[in-house]
C-alpha cells in the first residue's frame, strides 16, 4: 500500500511526527538505516547479561512536560509507556565532596538555598517564578512554530502588555549568559555549581548567549517535574510507539537505508533506498542532519543555498557515554545522594567552563563535567535484585581529538579504543573519590566515544547530540540556516525535521510535533 508519508529516520522525532499522522489516519511509513529503531534511544545490555542500560538518551521529562507528551501520552500509556519518578531530580558534588540536592518542592529549595547565603532561596524563587510567569509566551517562543501568525498575534500580545522598549528590554535579560546570570544573582558557589553543569545539555557553555535563561527553564522543569525516566528503558518507548503506529496501519522498517529522495519539478515524489527499491508518496519527513540532506538525500536537486548553508553549518562538542554494572548499591561518601536522578561531580562555573573550552578546541579535558545516572533507584527493573547499574554522561568531550589538556593521554587525532578506555579511567578515577569501595562493587564497565556514538547514528555528527552547534545564530529562527522557514524549503511535501531544526534537541519530540500539526494531525 502506498504511503502517505514516509519518515527518514525513527528518533524522537519521527516517532512523534509518525504516530500522530496515524492517529489522523494517515499511512505512514518510518524508514530506519540501523537495525533496530529508536536514534538516541536505545536499551540494552551492554555490560552484563541481567543489566539493562539506556545506551544514549534516558531522561524523559522534556518530553512529560511538551505538546507531544500531552497528545500522545494516553495513548503510549495504553501500550507500556509509564514513567519512574524520584523527588530528588538532580544534585551536584564538588570535589571536596560538599553537595547540594535540588527537589520537586520549592519551599525545601529556597530553604536550603538561604541557609547556604541569605537571599540565594529568594533569588531561586524569582528566578523560577519569572518562568512560570512567563510559560505561555517563552514555551510558544521556545516550541512553537516561529514563522507563523500565532507567533506574530503572540508577539504583537507582549507588545502591548510590556510595551515595545519592556519587550525588548525582555529579550535583552533572556540573552545573559549563564556566567552572568549565576555569579551576579547567587552568593553560594554551591548552588552556582548546581546549576552551571546543566548548560552542558543544551548544548551551550556558561558563556554561551542566553544560556542564563536555559539554565532557568531547566531549573524550573526539574523543580516542577523532576527527571522522570521509562520505566524499563528507552527502548521500551521505542516499543510502544511502535506498537501505536502499526496499530494504527503504519510500519517501521529497519534495515532501510534511503539513498536519495526523489524529486520531480520541484515536488517530492518519493525515497529511493540503497537496495534500489523505489517507494512512492506525495510527503517526506527527513529527520537527519543538514549534511545528510543536502550532501547526499538531496545531492541530485539543485538547492544551491540551502547546499552552501549545510556546508557552513556547525556542529558542536562530542559526547561520551560510560556505563557501569555494580555488584550493589553505591554508598555515596557525601549524604543524601541515594535516590537522586542525575548527579553532576564539577567544582563550578569555572570548572564547566573550562572542561567545555577543553573540548571545543579538540582536547580531552583534563577534568571533565560528568554526570551520573543512578536509574536503578527510580527502576529497579533495570539490573537484578540487589545490583546496580550507572549512567555516566560526559558532555564535553572533543569531536576531534587533538590532544589531552592534561598532557598524559597519547593522541592520534582520533578516537582510538585506547584515547576512549584511557579517557574514561580519568572519568572513573574522579567518581571512585565519591563511592565507597568502588573498586569492590565495580562488576563491569562500557564506554562509548564521540567516534562510536556516531558508527551507532549518522546524526550525531563527530558524537554531537545536539544536532549541532546551539549557539544563537544557528538556533530559533535561525535554525538550521538564516534563511529557514519553519522546516520547509522550495522542494514542495519536504519537511526537515530533527534535533537540528527548530525547536532544536532533547526528546520533546518538538519538530516532529510541529510537523505533523503542519501536515493535519
């Protein structure tokens, strides 16, 4: 049966995008290059048989909290899509082991917060209370459909509420980078560690232009809805929006590498695989990278300026992946870490900034920003009874490896398996300062490259999960080119769709939202 649409790639994106075409009632074919479906989301066991480990993605709550979670939560829940929660969503430790826990309660925050230094509490509270003041607007500006007149209305609304100068005097403070929003409003170098990690996973640096405001929407999300994982892995999501859509008439096909997407004046006419197979339809999604559209799915269509664009296009620093299997629960040497989601080990603002300059010029950073996942305490599910498991993410390691800031890691210019393991026992030997007997408890370990994560999806260009570079002029209306407009382009039934259009990465899901919605759904 032909398709009315068919979807390159089946990330986040095209999941999202796919099932809510076939719930309007469309036929939708999802096209996926490796051999199981997912991108970023995949779950396995990867270090010992019994230990079930989120390979790349993990933490759900952008996509708990975006339109695409209220849309098609009730029916993904249908299919075994349940979430885990904890109170305690993130925490920081600092080498000389002080910590801090952030929760789901406000009161507690500002609590602990002013006990740190007096006003840090307050100024928490404003902070978050600025974003949940200003939901309605920063979340259309943030996941909506820019080039639209519900923006224009939206916009054109705040004009006259704040008046043209307080407008712009609005997107002025929203510019500040994170640097400038925690060294001038937080006394605590604790609670600026806390916070400064997290500008990592936007794919910014505490310098970055307005990574102040990331840095306030992340803590408003984690403190609103915590950092909820699903309930046996990443992949069980997969699983069920698969379910969803082949319910609903659709196919995922694995094993389908699309070679070219045809074009006949103009307008989209189909795929064309590598096995040569031809599938026909009026409408194509691409949830790829801008290199791969234009290098190779569109190499055959004259697009001269949106070819120069996706030759300019940046992509930002790699990640690395470390995952562990454990013989028992980690006994923290700093207390009450037991239950937290997402733990970060960084000194502070200077230490993210540092690690992440490191990496931008193709080091491998001397100290690196790691975060830990502990999903084992919001799942026991995954590992047996008694065991454990850990999710490491470094997100500032070099796409290129140029050589090590700390001179002790020999270097080819590539991610060599022994540049990765050597990596990852400096990774290793700064988390066994923090868990009692690690050593004795360590059962297995799995690290993944830039390099690896890359051979695993084309997308994560030099290990880039962020779809590229998120600095402010290849990101909003700029994204993935200056001249974009909304994911569509002069090849008529084309949308580009993915982490590298707008509303840009995470697992909102947010593009192929918009998408879908573009196309009826």
């Amino acid at each position: 049966m032909r398709p009315d649409h068919v979807i390159i790639g089946s990330g986040i994106n095209a999941l999202v995008a796919g099932a809510l075409l076939a719930l309007k009632g469309d036929r939708v074919l999802l096209l996926e290059r490796e051999a199981t479906p997912g991108g970023c989301l995949r779950t396995e066991e990867i270090t010992l048989p019994g230990f079930h480990h989120d390979v790349m993605a993990a933490t759900w709550v952008l996509f708990m909290t975006s339109p695409a979670g209220a849309a098609l939560g009730p029916h993904l829940a249908r299919h075994g899509f349940d979430y885990c929660h904890t109170p305690h969503p993130t925490a920081v430790i600092r080498p000389n082991g002080e910590a801090l826990v952030l929760t789901t309660d406000r009161a507690k925050n500002i609590a602990a917060f002013n006990a740190l230094a007096p006003g840090d509490g307050d100024r928490h509270a404003a902070d978050v209370g600025s974003i949940e003041a200003d939901a309605p607007f920063l979340f259309s500006l943030l996941g909506g459909s820019l080039w639209s007149w519900p923006t224009a209305k939206l916009l054109w609304g705040q004009v006259r509420k704040r008046g043209l100068r307080g407008l712009a005097a609005w997107f002025g403070t929203a510019l500040t980078p994170a640097r400038g929003w925690l060294e001038t409003g937080y006394q605590s170098p604790l609670v600026q560690a806390l916070y400064a990690p997290w500008v990592l996973h936007t794919g910014l640096t505490p310098e970055s232009t307005y990574s102040g405001q990331m840095g306030k929407v992340i803590a408003f999300a984690l403190e609103a809805a915590g950092a909820p994982i699903v309930k046996g892995g990443s992949g069980r999501a997969v699983a069920a929006f698969r379910t969803l859509i082949e319910g609903k008439g659709g196919e995922i096909r694995c094993g389908a590498d699309v070679d070219r997407i045809l074009v006949t004046k103009g307008r989209v006419r189909g795929v064309a695989l590598t096995s040569g197979e031809e599938i026909l339809a009026p409408s194509v999604l691409a949830s790829v990278a801008p290199g791969q559209l234009q290098g190779r799915l569109l190499r055959e269509v004259n697009l001269p300026e949106d070819q120069a664009a996706a030759k300019s296009f940046r992509h930002g620093r790699g990640n690395f992946q470390l995952h562990y299997a454990l013989d028992r629960q980690p006994e923290w040497l700093s207390p009450g870490l037991e239950d937290v989601a997402l733990i970060h080990l960084a000194d502070g603002i200077d230490s993210v900034s540092k690690s992440a300059n490191e990496a931008e010029r193709g080091m491998l950073p001397a100290t690196p920003t790691i975060c830990v996942g502990q999903p084992h305490r919001l799942d026991p599910s995954r590992c047996p009874d008694g065991k454990a498991i850990l999710w490491l993410q470094i997100p500032d390691a070099p796409r290129v490896v140029k050589g090590d800031a700390a001179g002790e890691i020999a270097t080819d210019g590539t991610w060599s398996e022994v540049s990765r393991e050597a990596f990852a026992d400096r990774i290793e030997a700064i988390l066994r300062q923090h868990i009692k007997d690690f050593d004795s408890i360590k059962l297995a370990r799995r690290a993944y490259s830039p390099a690896d994560l890359e051979s695993m999806n084309i997308n994560l260009v030099g290990g880039d999960p962020y779809g590229g570079l998120c600095s402010i002029d290849q990101f909003f209306i700029f994204r993935p080119y200056a001249h974009s407009t909304n994911g569509v382009g002069l090849v008529r039934g084309l949308i580009h769709i993915g982490a590298s259009t707008h509303p840009g990465p995470g697992l909102g899901g947010g593009s192929g939202f918009l998408a879908a919605k573009r196309l009826g759904a």
